[in-house]
C-alpha cells in the first residue's frame, strides 16, 4: 500500500461510504478561491511516470479518488509511491517494474488508466491491460489506441476483456500516424508510447488540449524530445531509456474546475476572484459567460466574474478544443435554467451526456431532449429537491442548481463527484455557500 504522509476527509476508499449534499439555495457566492491542479494531466503524468527509471516529484496534486486509484495501479506495477496529502506532492519512483499486466479489477474504476498501455509497452516491450469498459457518458472507444500502437509496430489482440500488446524486442518503430478524431487519450497513449520508440513518430490531427501540452513538457523535463505538445501536430523523436531521468514538475490548474466555479458564481449572482487560473484555457467559455450576462476581468493568472446584466439564453455546441468542452456542459446547462429565452445544447462528444436533464427538470427547469440536442426554456425559478448524479460534471451541475433554488437541495452520486473535485464543498463554504456533506442514511 502507498505511503501517505497526511490523513485527509477524503481517502480511498471514502466515496463507498454513503454521503450526500446539502445545498441552500439563492445565496450569492463571493470571495476568492485557488484552483487545484488538473485531474485530468495528473492522471497522465501519473501514467507516464511509468516510462521513468526514477524518481519523480508531482507538485500540486489534488487527492482525488482518480489519483488514489491510479496510484494502486502504478504500485501493482511495481512503483512506490508516496503522496503528502497535505501539501499535495506525489512522488513517484518507477525505477523498477515488476510487471505489465493490469487487471480488471483496478482499470475498470478509473477509465484514464487506460493510457497506462502505451507506457508500459515501450519500456515493457509487452502489456495486459483490461479493456476500460463503456461508462455512464457513452460507449467511449479505443479503435484509435489500437490502431496508432499497430502503426508503431506492435502486435495487438483483444480477448476475454483485455487488450494484449506486443512489440519486436528492440522495440516500437517511429513513423506518422493521423488520428480520424482528435482523441485526448489517443494522443496521449500513443505520445507516451513514441517517447521510446527508434526514430521519429508525428501524430497528426492531435488533441490540442492544455492536458496534453502539459503532459508533453512534462515528459521533455524528464529527457523526451517532444515538439508541438498542444497542437495538432506533435513530433516525438524516440530517446532511450537510460536518457529518461527524474524530475520535479508542478501540474498545470484545472480549466475545468476554474470553469465550474466561475459558471456558479453568475449563476448565483455572485462576484468570485478565481486564481491559479490559465485564462487562455477558459476561452471559449468566457465568451459565453459574457454573452450570458457575465463581466469577466482576466489578469494573468486569475479571473474575476460577476454580474454585468440580466442572464440570457445561448447556444453552445460541444467540440474539441479550443471548442466549448463538454465537462462543462452540464454545469453551464444548470446556470442556463434560468436565462430569459430559449437556450439550444448540442452534445458532440459524448452520446449520452444528458443524464442531469431529468434531475433539473424535477427542479423545474423547462428542458426537452431530442437525441444530443437539448432545448431549454428559461425559468423564474427553481426548487429543492432530491437529485442524483450520473456522472462527475452532472453531479458538479446539480449542485450549481442548488446553489440557484428556492429551498433546500439533497445531490447524490458524490462517488462521481469525488473523482473529480477535491475540497469542493469546502471551497463553496469559503464563498459563502449554505451547503454541507453528510452521511446519507436513506
Ligand atoms: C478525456 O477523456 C477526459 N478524461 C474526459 O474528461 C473528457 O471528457 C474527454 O477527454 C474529452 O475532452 C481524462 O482526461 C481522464 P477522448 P478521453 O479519447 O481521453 C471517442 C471528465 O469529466 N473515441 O477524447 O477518454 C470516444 O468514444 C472526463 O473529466 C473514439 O471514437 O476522451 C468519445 O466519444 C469525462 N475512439 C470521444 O472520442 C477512440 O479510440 C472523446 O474521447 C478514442 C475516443
């Protein structure tokens, strides 16, 4: 079992045991708050550490229920790993490995652990890994996963649940691959699989996301030689293992969590300075904000938000980015209950995005789904009820609904919303929300 250095409220383990919030409504949220870093680059990082013969020094990393659960993983591997919980640094030492297979029982929790395959390939020159499995959001595929490995030379066969991967014993072959789609978790395997690979690989039509950047620098801190990270073209020259060494690397901020806070605070009328923030990250969202009602004042590391006009209603379309993401498509959907005038969502990325829909509707929202597309009436009000949470960024909506109701809200599905979010109550509390977590006895 890892080492952790600090206890906190929230451990392994803790999302099993039954809680849930409470949320009273109509209070506006106001004050400042620090955005933690990006569950979704740390996971990566997490994964890519498996490529280093030595020991890594993760700075703030939140303790989420995905990071404790990738950490299983990379110990099962044969990594050590220590996590100081209260200053949020993970060290991570994979100098040896004592294995490539991973199993059912730890890749089905934690659907990014999937980029572990790469990886482990490359400097394994074999892995097992079990198939992520299809999630509450959509089918979620990895065609483009297993195609990029074939195109660097490995031998894949998928059966009885687990992808089986193979490669020559001197290893993976450089060469230039374009994705059909700008998949976040394609691009990162198959980067993380090049870094050991003889000679040069290009991935063309890559994720452009910030995560991916980030993991890229990452990794160029540890001796790989990546150029383009963060564009749609990335070159990865193949280094040897012995190049690879050890680093100390500071994750970049959470656009989704500073995204999330930010919708709240206009949904709730409220005037929030966010900080340790990318504001060039949140672009496509503080269009929105603005054209919603919201003013918006990006400095560079923070953005503050309140209150320029009466909401109003708005399209938006999920896509890639630099696109509207749809981790916040929920959120925005709760704060768009309330906008005067017909809003229209488009979910692009995801075939079954929409599970917050009939929960916000039994708070009173006037929403009608027709397959992706949903059209929204804006209401006067909202009012608290029980809800449940089908997904992470669902659970993260509801809650902002709650902020917006009459009365009291009770949102479960905190087991979604902890794989996420670190301190989110917390931080809500230290705005001046009306809101607390409790154990859910019913
Ligand atoms: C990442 O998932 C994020 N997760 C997701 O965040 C995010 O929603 C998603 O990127 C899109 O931005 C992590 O980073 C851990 P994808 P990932 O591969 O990498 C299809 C959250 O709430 N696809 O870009 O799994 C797939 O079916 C989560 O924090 C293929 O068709 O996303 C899906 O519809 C949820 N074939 C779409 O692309 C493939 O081989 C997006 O997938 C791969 C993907």
């Amino acid at each position: 079992m890892f080492k952790v250095l600090q206890k906190t409220s929230l451990n392994l383990g803790q999302s099993e045991k039954k809680e849930k919030i409470l949320v009273q409504g109509n209070k506006p949220l106001k004050g400042v708050i620090r955005t933690s870093g990006a569950k979704n680059a740390v996971l990566k990082q997490m994964a890519a550490c498996l490529l280093i013969p030595a020991k890594v020094i993760l700075k703030d990393v939140p303790p989420l229920q995905d990071v404790f659960r990738m950490i299983q993983i990379v110990e099962f591997l044969g990594g050590k790993c220590e996590f100081d919980l209260e200053k949020e640094v993970l060290q991570i030492d994979c100098s040896n490995l004592n294995g490539s297979y991973a199993p059912f029982e730890l890749v089905s929790k934690l659907r990014a652990s999937f980029v572990i395959l790469g990886p482990l390939l490359t400097r394994m020159k074999s892995a097992k890994v079990s198939l992520p499995g299809g999630c509450q959001i959509g089918t979620r595929r990895i065609d483009l996963h297993e195609k990029g490995l074939r195109d660097l030379g490995a031998k894949i066969s998928i059966s009885h649940g687990y992808v089986e991967a193979e490669c020559q014993p001197n290893g993976l072959t450089g060469c230039e691959m374009r994705l059909d789609i700008p998949s976040n978790g394609a691009t990162e395997n198959l980067m993380m699989a090049a870094v050991l690979a003889q000679g040069l690989t290009i991935i063309d039509n890559a994720a452009k996301d910030p995560e991916i950047e980030d993991l890229a620098n990452f990794l160029n801190s540890c001796g790989a030689k990546i150029k383009g990270g963060g564009t749609d073209r990335i070159e990865i020259e193949g280094v040897k293992l012995d190049e690879l060494h050890g680093t100390e690397y500071i994750t970049l901020p959470d656009r989704i969590e500073a995204g999330t806070f930010l919708i709240a605070a206009l949904a709730t009328d409220g005037d929030v300075l966010i900080q340790n923030i990318v504001p060039e990250h949140l672009q496509s969202l503080l269009e929105k904000l603005e054209e919603i009602g919201g003013k918006i004042d990006c400095k560079e590391n923070t953005i503050h938000i309140c209150r320029a006009k009466p909401l109003r209603a708005t399209e938006i379309s999920t896509v890639w980015y630099p696109g509207f993401p749809t981790d916040l498509q929920a959120q925005l959907m709760a704060l768009l209950t309330k906008a005067e005038g017909t809003s229209i969502i488009k979910e692009n990325i995801y075939e079954d995005r929409f599970s917050h829909v009939q929960e916000l509707v039994h708070m009173g929202a006037d929403i009608q789904v027709n397959h992706n597309v949903a059209v929204m009436k804006g209401v006067e009000k909202l009012t608290g009820t029980q809800v449940l949470g089908g997904d992470l960024r669902a659970t993260a909506g509801l809650v902002i609904a709650g902020l917006m109701a009459g009365g009291k809200t009770e949102v479960r599905g905190l087991n979604h919303l902890d794989r996420g979010y670190s301190h989110f109550t917390d931080k809500l509390i230290a705005l001046g929300a009306v809101i607390e977590r409790v154990s859910d006895s019913s």
